[in-house]
C-alpha cells in the first residue's frame, strides 16, 4: 500500500502558503516590501500550479484603444493563443484579450482593501477585447463571446471579529464591473460569489489549498480566450 496521503498533502500546501504569508507579516517592517513578498508568495503558488495554458504576473493590463489598468498584482492570462507581451526591466503588460482573472494581493482585509481590489479588477474588466473570427478547414467560426474576468482579494488575515462575517458581505456589494468573485483570507478561510451576485463564506479548513483548487475549477469553466486583433495594436506603429 502507498505510503502518501492526499490530505495530507493538501493540508500540507495550505500550511507552507500560510507559513510563508505569516513570516512576511511579521519579519518584515518595510509597508511596500512587505507588500511585495505576499504577492510574491500568492504568485508562486500559482505559476506553480496553474495548468501550463495558464500564466500568472504583476502586471498592467492594455487594450487595443490604448487604454491601460491599473498596476494589478496578480493577473492570470493566457500562454497558448495570446501572442502579444511585452516585457522589459521587470515591468510586464499584458493585452486586454488574454486576462482570465485578476486579484490585489494584501497582508490583511477589511473594508478599504475590499473597496481598493474592487476598483482594481473594475480598471481591467471595463477595458476594450477584440475578438476576431476563427478560421478552420471548412471555413470560419464567429468571433467568440468575451469570456467574463474573475476578480479577487488574497491576504493572509482579517482586520474584523469575526474575521469572516457580515461585515465582509456588505463590503462585497457592488456593482458587476467590481465584483470580487473569489478570494482567500490564508488564517480564516475564503469566499465566492455565485453567477447570481449571492456570496458564500467558508470558514477555516485549508483556505490557501481550496482557493487553488477553486479558481483552477472556474477557469475550466471558462470559455478559452478570444481570437486577438493584433493589427488593432499594430496600427499604434504609426503614431
């Protein structure tokens, strides 16, 4: 019989990302190094794990009107279809076609950090996606319909008592445009939004390891993203 153990390794990898999230929070003093190792930690969890369609990075998000997001901690987008990034000194921008999901990364989470996240995912999702139609052997596709972006909030702990109770539920409401759909609170547990805007809070067991599992199950979900019209970037050249 196998000597490994699912749970525990489940439970084990929940418990190296609150770990790490946990020593970033107290050996660090500096507000914006801190800042930057959490989303180091949130980032390597899924640069590891994600499937290889999928990629995450810092990075600012652009679409095909010149129109740029925010800085956005953690943005998951596509490797396979989406031709178009640029990457230099660190600093990584991403077409607008190829973002599946977007997330603020955050040593703790209460109210403003909650209305901070929401105007970040707002800044990706209300930019302009083109899509194109697809050609085949027997001729062509239509365009594909814009897949819907998830947005999110990652932090290690909660500024509330109880940490995950109706204060984080007033604080979710919002419009479509900012609506956080998932998100993980390492010390407490996570929550997610339904298609109908209803949320669902779920307390302790291994919040890093169920917010993983979770979003990989949402992005299969996803319809794959659209066919890009570089020629819409292209035409910047001229200016």
């Amino acid at each position: 019989m196998s000597e490994w153990s699912l749970p525990l390794l489940l439970a084990g990898l929940h418990e190296d990302i609150q770990h790490r999230l946990q020593t970033v929070r107290k050996s660090l003093d500096h507000p914006g190094t801190k800042g930057s190792a959490s989303e180091h930690v949130w980032l390597e969890l899924l640069q590891t794990y994600l499937p290889r369609r999928y990629h995450a990075e810092t990075a600012h998000v652009v679409d095909s009107n010149g129109v740029f997001s925010e800085q956005i901690d953690v943005v998951v987008f596509d490797r396979q279809y989406s031709p178009f990034i640029f990457s230099y000194e660190g600093q990584v921008i991403i077409p607008a076609e190829s973002v599946y999901a977007v997330f603020e990364a955050k040593q703790i989470i209460d109210a403003g950090q909650v209305a901070y996240a929401r105007k970040k995912v707002a800044s990706v999702r209300r930019l302009y996606r083109t899509s194109l139609p697809i050609p085949h052997a027997g001729g062509t596709y239509p365009p594909k319909p814009l897949p819907y972006i998830f947005g999110g909030l990652l932090t290690f702990e909660s500024d509330w008592k109880p940490a995950l109770g109706e204060p984080l539920k007033e604080a979710l409401k919002g419009d479509l445009d900012e609506r956080l759909d998932i998100g993980c609170v390492a010390a407490h547990g996570t929550f997610g939004c339904d298609a109908e805007g209803c949320y669902t809070i779920t307390p302790e067991g291994k919040p890093a390891t169920a917010f993983l599992l979770e979003l990989i199950a949402r992005l299969q979900a996803s319809a794959t993203v659209p066919m890009i019209d570089v020629r819409a970037y292209a035409r910047w050249l001229a200016s």
